[in-house]
C-alpha cells in the first residue's frame, strides 16, 4: 500500500518493523509515544540488531522525524475524513475507510492462535477511549448567547446527562457541558459518555469509543484467554450497532461465522432495525440486559407481554416491574474485610436473592416456548397452564397437578377470555418487542449464567487499560485522527492478546503459539561481531 509495486525509494524505517516496535512499546513501555517507539528502536536493541534491521545505516541512528513520517504516511494513505475528503468522491472515502477497517481486522487476527478452536460466540461491548487532545465546543452564532446562559448572557451551570435523558442528547448537547470553546487539536474525536470511576470523576468523555468482539466459551466450559477478535473505533458520539453489523459480516466472510452475541444495554436499547432484527436475519441469538424504559408489560389480545415474553394475563400486576440488582455477582469478600465491607456484601447478595425470587415466582405465569424464533421472529408459546406450570379453573388439565402451583384464581370468562386461553398454543410474530426478545428468559439463573460471559470482555478493558499492563488512557499516545487513533489502539490489543496467550501457556503448560511458549525471562545480551566475537569486551577499564 505504501509503495505500490515496490516502486520508489525505500524509507528508513521498514514498516514490519516499524509495527513490531508498536506492539513491544504497548507492552513494556507503559505508553506508545512515537518518542517511546523511537527509544526502544535506538536505545533497547543491540547496534548489530539495528544494523540488520535497517534501523542503523551507516552507523547512523534513527531519528524521531523517521518514525513519525512512516505514520504520517500510513495515514496518507488511508485518511477518510476531514482534509482527506477534499478532491475524493464518497467511493474513494469509502473505499480509504474499510481498507483502514481490513488493516485492524487482519493485525487482531493474526494475533489469534489457530489452535484455539472457534465457537461462534462473543462479547460485544464499547469502551470510551479519550483522545490525547481536549475537547471545545463551537462558539453560537453571532449575536446569539449560549444556550445555557441566562437572558444576560451570564452561565449557568449545564444539566448532566443521567439514565433518562442520555439517549436524547446530541453532539451539540453533550460539548456544552464544557467550558472551553474554539476547535481541537483532535478533527475526528466527540464528546461521548463514559462510565464514571474513581478515577475518572466524570461520565462525559471526548475522544472515541472502542467496540470490541472478545471471544467466549460455552456456558460452564473451561476458561481459556480472553482475546479480542477485532475492534471498531468511532467517534465518542456515534451510534455503535451499524458498525457492529458490519463487523459481523466481516468475521462471517473470513470464515468465522458468529453464532450468539453477548451485549449490555447499549446495543439491546438501540433501533431494532439497527441491531435486533440485523441480527435475527443472520441466525444470531442474543444475550441481552433491559433497560429501564424497556421494562413494563404490552397487552397482545390480552396476554402481558413482559421482557419479551408473553404472561397469563391473570399474573398478579406485583410482578410486572422487577428492577435487578446493580450486580449480578456479589463477588468474593476480601480478607480482612471490614464491618462496612461486610455488611455491602451482605446487602448484595441478599438483593440478588430477592431478585432471583421474584422471577422464579413471576415466570411460572409465563408461556413456555414450543418452536421458533423462525427467521422472521416467528414463536409459538403455550399456555403456562398446558405447560404444567399453574392451576387454572379455564384449563382442566391443569387440575391434576401438585397443589404447590399457583392457582389462576380469577381467569376470564371464557367468552370474553383471550384467544390464548381458548387454545394450547398463540403465535407471537417478529414485530412484538423485537428489542428485547432472547432464548433465556430474562433474569432466570440460565440467563444469569449466560449473561456473566460478558465480563470477558469487560475484564478485556481494564486489562488493556490497567497501568500495570498497556495503560492506554489519556496521555497513553500524542497523536491525534481517527487513523492514527485507531492503529495505535489495534496494536495495543495485540500486545494484550499476546500478552494473555503467553501468561496462559506459563499457567497451564499448554503451548498455544510456539512463538509465544518460549522463556521471556530477561537474561540481559551480548554484542557480537561478525566473526561472533563479543564486541566491546576490553576488560575493566585502567587508569593511565
């Protein structure tokens, strides 16, 4: 790509070696400043290494300014925004974008061992990636004052984003809630959300969002190494479902078909043109959380259609709204924990206990599903009562079972009664709830076992952002642009990928790569000459 054909002059520094040095800055250098790329190039490697690797020429160094001229050519070539449209039709940006994409794609994908067998499954989620530039918002127009000042003029503090309203907001809306004006550094990145810390102290971030495939095993297999499969990096504010489509077709033409999907409630509260029904299409079930606008019941012919799935519409109405606990897992208790530490992991796991019987109790009023979801979305239910699951006076079947079910106490007539208590079965079509249908139903212990898959990929993010590991925060990198932003943070993730592999063969014993599988122990080197010599070894030096 960079020299088409092989035709000009090479450059100093080779672009298979320029990567390389990327990977191993990521992962030993705490940061992947070019002047951190430069040191490890100039200063970490034998001069005979260098020498070989055309780092050294004529037994002159490498200079910064080589370094940063073999990025800045990278994103010559594959710039798609900004001063990179000018004089290019929509075809050519297009094309500049998803070669950009198929670099990121590749460089993840060769840092997948090939003997780890591949399932189908994954864990998608998005992680807000600061831009090493600070975020403005553009003046208003003249004349006109800001629109969270008063009449005056005066500021007035802006309204934060919360649950309710975080879905509406818009760009413009989002830079308001900072001071600063005037255009950044950074031409590519948006203000966006992010989940606040400790560390952070904020839930508002301005730079990018980084989506993640992170694979996953089969409920209650083995855990093997949480590797990231590929990345998409957007600006901070833009929606994250078409992009994740179009990534999935891309595993799918590489021969790795994805089968379930894992995501929270960023992806599941989306359009469902945009994800669900996307989804659907391409055979892929989803495991998926429910946000809080998408609980409550929706009458179908008189069946309470509730997280997706149809109810007795005798339920008791108590159950309708069942809110989950923060945490599905309470976790492990320190040792050494304090009174206070002990009383929050008590209140956790009792909060999980009360949840998990709530829905025991309110999905014995659910239908079970017999067939589907067909392509369409297509289902049939039966009546919970057929099911065995409760007593009802309109279903005398259902009077033979155990005493201990719950009774139907005032079913409908049965010649005002719902279609589905006239008959064993009800269809339910793809348009019903299409956000939030989903096998396991929603808060059961199977879903609740499926559903914790996810924090692989949640464990993926603070491992590539820990300081003990890549560290990648603010500060991690100085150059700005979606093209530099973006190939930084895909060799930062094969640093962690190949990071993982390796602390799992020393774990296990089991060698994944051989590359990967060899002593990294530091045992220090020699210089040697071209007959093999040691260079350099004159013995202590003496004073004259």
């Amino acid at each position: 790509m960079l020299r088409p054909g092989g035709v000009g002059r090479p450059r100093g520094l080779r672009i298979d070696v320029f990567l390389a040095a990327l990977v191993l800055t990521a992962g030993n250098k705490k940061s992947m400043s070019l002047t951190k790329v430069h040191e490890l190039l100039t200063k970490d490697l034998a001069r005979s290494y260098q020498t070989e690797l055309g780092i050294r020429r004529d037994d002159r160094p490498l200079t910064i300014r080589q370094v940063r001229y073999v990025l800045a050519a990278i994103e010559a070539k594959l710039g798609h925004t900004g001063k990179w449209t000018t004089d290019r039709s929509d075809a050519e940006v297009q094309a500049r974008e998803e070669l950009l994409q198929r670099v990121l794609d590749e460089l993840l994908a060769a840092s997948i061992p090939e003997s780890l067998p591949h399932y189908g499954l994954y864990a998608v989620d998005g992680s807000a990636i600061s831009s090493a530039a600070r975020g403005k918002r553009a003046a208003p127009p003249s004349g006109q004052t800001p629109s969270t000042g008063t009449k005056s003029g005066r500021r007035r503090k802006a309204t934060p984003p919360t649950s309710q309203n975080q879905e509406t907001l818009d760009d413009h809306a989002l830079a308001e809630l900072t001071d600063e004006r005037g255009r950044s550094f950074d031409p590519d990145a948006r203000w966006g959300y992010q989940t606040r810390t400790f560390d952070k102290g904020t839930n508002k971030c301005f730079g990018y969002q980084m989506v993640s495939f992170t694979r996953i095993q089969p409920v209650g297999q083995a855990t093997e190494p949480r590797l990231t499969e590929r990345i998409v990096v957007l600006p901070a504010s833009r929606k994250v479902c078409p992009p994740s489509i179009a990534t999935i077709d891309r595993l799918a033409a590489d021969g790795k078909p994805v089968k379930e999907i894992v995501v929270d409630r960023g992806f599941s509260y989306g359009d469902a043109d945009e994800w669900a029904r996307p989804l659907r299409a391409r055979g892929i079930e989803q495991v998926l959380d429910l946000h809080e606008k998408d609980q409550g019941v929706r009458d179908l012919d008189g069946v309470k259609i509730i997280a997706g799935t149809p109810h007795c519409p005798s339920m008791p109405d108590d159950l309708v709204k069942i809110l989950r606990p923060a945490k599905l897992d309470p976790g492990r208790l320190r040792a050494g924990a304090d009174k206070f530490e002990q009383a929050e992991h008590t209140r956790r796991i009792d909060e999980l206990v009360e949840f998990r019987r709530r829905i025991a109790e309110r999905q014995q009023y659910a239908f079970r599903r017999v067939a589907g979801p067909s392509p369409e979305g297509k289902e049939r239910y039966e009546c919970p009562a057929q099911a065995g699951k409760v007593i009802c006076a309109s279903c005398p079947v259902s009077q033979f079972l155990p005493k201990d079910r719950p009774t139907i106490s005032d079913p409908p007539a049965l010649e005002s009664a719902p279609t589905a208590c006239k008959q064993r079965t009800i269809t339910i079509t793809g348009d019903v709830t299409p956000k939030v249908r989903q096998r396991h139903y929603w808060g059961s212990d199977d879903w609740i076992r499926s559903m914790g898959r996810r924090s692989s990929v949640e464990g993926t993010f603070g491992n590539l952002k820990s300081a003990k590991t890549e560290n990648v925060r603010r500060g991690w990198i100085n150059v700005v642009g979606i093209v530099k932003t973006s190939l930084m943070l895909a060799l930062a993730q094969v640093a962690a990928n190949m990071r993982l592999v390796a602390s799992w063969t020393r774990r296990t014993g089991e060698i994944l790569e051989p590359t990967l599988g060899l002593n990294d122990d530091d045992f220090g080197f020699e210089e040697l000459g071209p007959d093999g010599t040691i260079v350099g070894n004159a013995g202590p030096p003496t004073h004259t």
